[in-house]
DNA sequence: TGCAAATTTATGTACATACATTTAATGTTG
DNA sequence: CAACATTAAATGTATGTACATAAATTTGCA
C-alpha cells in the first residue's frame, strides 16, 4: 500500500519529504511487528539485541562499553537493558577481578537456549522484505547508505539550493 | 559510508537481513539528527508532528481521536503529548461543548509562530535526502512501499522457502 | 424511561530513550 | 604518596511507547 494511502495524505512537498516520512513510517511499521512477535517470548527488541551480542561473545563475557559499541542506538541505556536480562536469569553479571570499575556480563545457558527457540520458530524472516527481490534488496541498502552520507562540507546535492 | 562499517559487523546472511539493519539503524540515525536539531526549540519531534496537524486544522479545533488517526505511530499516547505542549502554552484543551467526552485542542497564535520559526530555520531539509537524486528519491518509496505488503496469503516471495 | 453498550479521553505500569550526574576504581603526576 | 583526572557503570529525570484499565459521557434499545 502506499504511504499516501496509509497515512491518509494525499500530496507531499516532494518525494524527498515523502521519502523521510515513508523511511519513519515503515521501519516504525517493522519494528511493531517484531516487537509484537517477540513479546510472546517475554523480550524487547533491545533486550534481543543484547542477547545476541552476548551469544557473539560467548563464552568470553562482554562488558557494558562493548555491549554500547555494538548496539544499534549507541543512546540507549545498557546497564538497564542488562538489568531487565538479569532479572529473567539470562544473563549474569559479576564484577571483573582484572579491573573491578568493569563488569563482566555473560549470557547463560536459559539465554543461548531461548536464542535458538526464536531462531527455530522462523519469527526472523518474516519482516517484510521477503516481498523485496535480492536487486531490490541490494538497491535498499545502497540508498540507505547514501542517505547518511556525511556533509562535512559541499557533497553532491540533488535537491535545489533555494527553497 | 556502508553500515557494514558503520556497525563494525563485516558480513551479514544476506541482502534481506542487511536491509533490515539498515532500515532500523538509518532511521534511527535520522531521527536522532532531527530530534537534537528539534531540542533547540523546546520540542521533541512528536511534539513538533501534533503541533503540524493541529495547525492542519487550524481555526478549528482536533480532537485526541483526530491527532491519533493522523499520526504516523497511531499506538503512542496522544493526551500525554498534548499535556505537555499544554504546558509550554502552544495549545489549548477545552471540553468540546457540543460532546462533553471530547476535548478541543487548538493551537496558539505562540504555536503557530514557532512552527514557522522552525520551517524558517531550514531545519527541516538536513535530513540526508538532499543525498539522492529525485529518480533515487522514487525507487525508495517504491520499495519501502513494497516491504509493507501485507501477506495476507502467498503474496510474490523472493526468498527461498527453506532456509 | 432506564440500563447496558459504546465512545472519548485520561491514567497506570513496564520498558526504552536521551542525557546529565554520581559513585567507585584506576591512572597520572607533582 | 597525595591530589587530581580519567574511566566504567549505575542512577536520576524527563519524555515517549505499548498496552491495559478507569472515568465520564453519550447512544441505543428493551
């Protein structure tokens, strides 16, 4: 369906603002449905995130600084995400003996199993872009990347300079 | 730059799964830009949205029905926004007489002046679109649209069933 | 009319985000 | 070694999201 459809707008300045409008609207879209799947295993998206950082770490414990540098949203709160993973008895945590400012947190055997039970139930494939072929899929990233392309000074511009 | 670099993960399984975390990660990448560029002027961005849809209706008032149904993220909490842009006196909350359960919400002439000190700000164009060239503007929300087709049943799938 | 159902908004709770501040441990330097 | 800076994590506060529930009003129908 097409976002003009979805959100009830008819007209849009341009297929610039459309296109920042469209990216909000789909991924919120996206993120909903996976939320929603992943609350039937009692996880947030942010705490399956976590989870499967630690599995890539495992069986070497990771430590709040390396969960934060491999988080999508480097923003968010770690401790409390760890916090929540804990209280489920996912996760443990245990002071670093080498340096006790750390601390070493590492998934337990209830978190790599509950890992596999979501991989295992196919939730994961089902995001939408199965409706993508694997060009279109490539086009997607290719304009994602060049959408955050860095404007230290004058990079090509396409939209005109008044306005 | 490639969000492969971006997030430090060298490979992923396939287009499909990048172009999840891509969608995810460039989102969030945008909406944290606009978020600190909004934070200059007080408002947040859902702030800024109902602020826009209450100057849609403008002279007339909208209610918490109408601002849901014409927000993008249709399950956040509308009064609570409200309450705060109440607080900032950008709008006014009135029972609506004619339907004593609803609520008029109308924005101020303070309201009106704001959003167009924004606008006027140029703000809003630094958004990473001004990267790509009006046809790539296009093959965006043509995909985007495409990765929210609802499957009802077997819609076209591009992505092997076994995996 | 009278009472149940529906509608509209507000409120409560759990979690997350964004960012500032605090606490504790470690490094550094005079 | 003592004072100060730096680092790592936790905590505090304001906001937003997701969802359940409550409160008030209106509607509809027996």
């Amino acid at each position: 369906m097409r976002i003009e459809d979805e959100i009830k707008q008819p007209t849009f300045r341009d297929e610039y603002q459309k296109a920042i409008i469209n990216l909000v609207y789909t991924t919120g879209w996206l993120q909903l449905r996976q939320a929603t799947a992943f609350k039937t295993f009692g996880l947030t998206l942010p705490q399956f995130n976590i989870l499967r950082i630690l599995r890539g770490q495992h069986p070497l414990p990771a430590t709040v600084a390396l969960l934060i540098d491999r988080m999508l949203d480097k923003t968010s709160n770690a401790s409390r995400i760890v916090d929540r993973l804990e209280e489920k008895k996912l996760v443990t945590r245990t002071v670093c003996p080498a340096n006790r400012r750390a601390v070493d947190i590492r998934i337990t055997p209830a978190g790599l199993e509950l890992l596999k039970t979501i991989e295992d139930s196919g939730l994961m494939e089902k995001n939408g872009t199965q409706f993508l072929t694997p060009d279109e899929a490539r086009q997607l990233n290719a304009l994602l990347d060049k959408i955050r392309t860095e404007d230290g000074d004058g990079a090509t511009l396409h939209q005109p300079s008044c306005e």
